[in-house]
C-alpha cells in the first residue's frame, strides 16, 4: 500500500509541470437542450451533456448548513446535486440547486434546480465537481454579476473552481477516539486542526452514497464530509461533522447517540469549524469515476480524493467494504486519512 502512494505522488510531481493555471470553468446556459460546458485550464472545451429543465424559482429555507456558506458561491458538491447559496434570510439559506438527470435519490426542491443530461456521479457531480466555495455568477448581455436570483432565459450560470496554487494540504489524518488529533499534512508541515468529541464506529444508508465507490468522496458542504464505504449500485457510508452543526441544526441532533457520525470540535480559542478551510470549504469533491475522464492523467487522478484507515492501530489499508446500515462495521477502525484533491505539488 505504502509503495502504491509513494508512486502516486511522484507521478503527479511529474505531470503537475503541465499545469498550473487558476481555474475551470463550468458554463450552464439558462435555456433547455444548450451544452454544458466546462473550459480547463490550458482553454480546452469539454462538453459534460445538455440542460433539460431549468429554475423557475429559487428553494428557502434549505439545509441549515447553507448558511454557513458565503452568496454567490458553491454551497454543496455532491454525487447527485451541487447547491449555490444566493443569500441568507432569517438564518436559512436560499439556494438553487443543479442536479443529474439520471437519479433515484433527488436532492432538490421541485422547480428550483436545473436538470443536466449527466449521470450521477459523472461530470459536474463527478470529475468535474466543483469544490465548495467556488465563485458562481450570471453572463448575460450586460455583462458579469453575482447570483442574486433566478437566472433569466438565454442568461448563463457560470461556476470557477480555483485551482490552489501549490495546495496547501495533501492529507487530513483523523484519531478516531474522543480527544483524537485531526491533523493535516502539507507542504509547511503538520498542523492540529481540531479534535474528536464524537469517534465513528458505524455506517448508514446516505442515499447518495449508492452512486459512489468505497473510500471516495459522497459529498462535501458547510457542515458535512460524507464517505462512501460500499460499492456504486449500494448504499452506505458515514459523515464527519463539525460541533456546532450537531449541536444547533435540529436535524442533527440525533447524532449524538448514534455512530455513523463522526464529530470534531474546533481548538480552544479559534474559529467554528463550519463553512471554514481546510476541511468545510475548497477541500473536498466526488471525483471521477465510471466513464467519466478529465482532458489529462493529473487531473484524472488528482482530482479523485481517496479515503483510507488503520484498523486496531495497524498498517494504513483501504476502507472495509460495507453497506447498510450498521451500529458497528467501523468499530474497529482507529485511524482515518482523506487525501485532498490536488492539482500542483511544485
């Protein structure tokens, strides 16, 4: 296992020469049967599928986490939707959503999301995810502006992922144990970056997770890491969750006597966790999977986060491959380690 990392990095060291641009660019007209479009970063066009529906309205309140996020940017990314925050109204957010048009686990309200030809778990809910605080705006014939509400006919949505210059981590390693360390490792070294008050000890039946592999990315928002632990066509998984989300956001309450969620609590002294870098904000996304292939190998295997354990406090292995729902199939797991997606290790 350790060699097959070891090659994986001076791979990319080695590809990552060919790239090193600011970001892609995903373009979503407002008008039924246009392309989607996503222009990389060397300016190559790759078409991702058509729109089949768009917005009438927008969705308030949405999930509490939406809130956490800054207007006007990616508030979610996920196998089976991508959220976008317009504002915030009485603690809530109000969003517009963009999901796949092939699914059995919707994740939007009806009449205010755009229906894409895609698969889900491929294109924009895949490879070409965007991460959570990506820029959105509106193009129209008067020019470039925020996202502040429904987007007009013959109007384009335009999403920019930044690509970190040089990322500044490579990895989070997780201590599943209360008061464990959640580290991250980067080019300027390790640093402590919250604790465990909650471990993970079991799985559950996230819907979306049924279009994911095991020990890949679910999805990502403000408030919620969610990782596959069974096969795509099965579902389960489990979630990694900051403290002040599971302690105010009723829904969540629930978590605190169950073991599919693992919750971490910021330093003494620093900032909420929630809708924050390096864990809630421009870290994590599905990756591709399936058929689903970027215009180059860096970006195929870059942008395809991978999350792997130690089970007992052994040798770092891939997840067990588990599905349902289960109070103890993680039990055993002592140690967890997400790689971030990376695009530049220069």
């Amino acid at each position: 296992m350790k060699k097959i990392f070891v090659s994986l990095i001076i791979f990319l060291c080695f590809v990552s020469s060919c790239y090193g641009e600011d970001f892609i660019e995903i373009r979503i007209p407002c008008k039924k049967h246009s392309e989607v479009k996503a222009i990389m970063p060397d300016n190559k066009i790759v078409t991702l599928g058509k729109v089949l529906m768009t917005p009438s309205k927008t969705n308030w309140p949405a999930y509490t986490a939406s809130k956490w996020c800054t207007p006007s940017t990616v508030c979610a990314s996920a196998v089976n939707a991508v959220h976008i925050l317009i504002n915030v109204e009485n603690d809530r957010g109000r969003i517009i959503s963009l999901v796949p048009s092939i699914t059995v686990a919707p994740a939007a309200a009806q009449g205010a999301f755009f229906s894409l030809e895609m698969e889900a778990g491929t294109g924009i809910f895949g490879g070409y995810a965007p991460l959570v605080g990506s820029k959105v705006t509106i193009e129209s014939d008067e020019g470039e502006r925020d996202l502040t509400d429904v987007p007009k006919e013959n109007e384009t949505l335009i999403i920019r992922t930044e690509l970190p210059e040089a990322p500044k981590n490579f990895m989070v390693e997780i201590e599943n144990r209360p008061g464990g360390r959640v580290i991250t490792f980067g080019k300027k070294g390790c640093e402590v970056v919250a604790r465990v008050i909650h471990r993970l000890g079991g799985i559950g039946r996230f819907g979306g997770s049924i279009y994911q592999n095991n020990g890949r990315i679910r999805a990502s928002h403000a408030g919620v890491i969610c990782v596959a632990t069974s096969k795509r066509d099965t579902v389960g998984g489990f979630q990694i969750m900051p403290l002040k989300h599971a302690l105010t956001s009723k829904e969540m309450i629930s978590s605190w006597s169950m073991t599919q969620w693992l919750i971490i609590s910021p330093l003494p002294n620093h900032p909420d966790l929630e809708g924050r870098e390096p864990l809630y904000k421009n870290s994590f996304l599905p990756g591709t999977q399936l058929n689903d292939k970027l215009p180059d190998l860096f970006n195929q295997y870059g942008r395809r986060p991978l999350v792997i354990c130690r089970i007992n406090g052994g040798e770092w292995e891939r997840l067990p491959e588990v599905s349902g729902k289960s109070d103890d199939a993680l039990k055993d797991v002592t140690h967890l380690r997400l790689y971030f997606p990376v695009w530049d290790l220069r």
